[in-house]
C-alpha cells in the first residue's frame, strides 16, 4: 500500500541515510531500536544475575562468622 505524505527535506535526509528509499530507512530505524531495545534488556538482565550472585556469595560468607 502506498500513501501520500509529506515530509521534512532533513527527516528525507536522515530516512535515506539507512535505506534506499524513505520507506525501506523507516523499516531499517524501526529495526535498529528493537535491537537495541532488546540489548537494553539483555544487559539489565545479566545485571540483575550478577548483583543476586554476589549479594548471595556475600550472605554465604557472612553468615559463617
């Protein structure tokens, strides 16, 4: 499906610096910050693992003495 649409010659500019066309840029932005949001996620996931791991090495080792 096509439409119509106007657009700003600079978001023109930026569109057609990821993709042929300004269809194809907006797909390719649009799949850059998924993977991206997904990164995000990873990371405060393997945050989390290690924060829970020492928290509980720490509690381990205090609760000998």
């Amino acid at each position: 499906m096509s439409r119509v649409v106007r657009i700003d010659e600079e978001a023109l500019e930026v569109a057609l610096q990821y993709g042929k066309n300004l269809s194809a840029g907006i797909m390719k932005m649009e799949e850059m910050l998924k993977n991206q949001e997904k990164a995000k996620r990873d990371y405060t996931n393997i945050e989390e693992m290690v924060r829970r791991t020492i928290r509980e090495e720490l509690e381990i080792l205090t609760s000998r003495y």
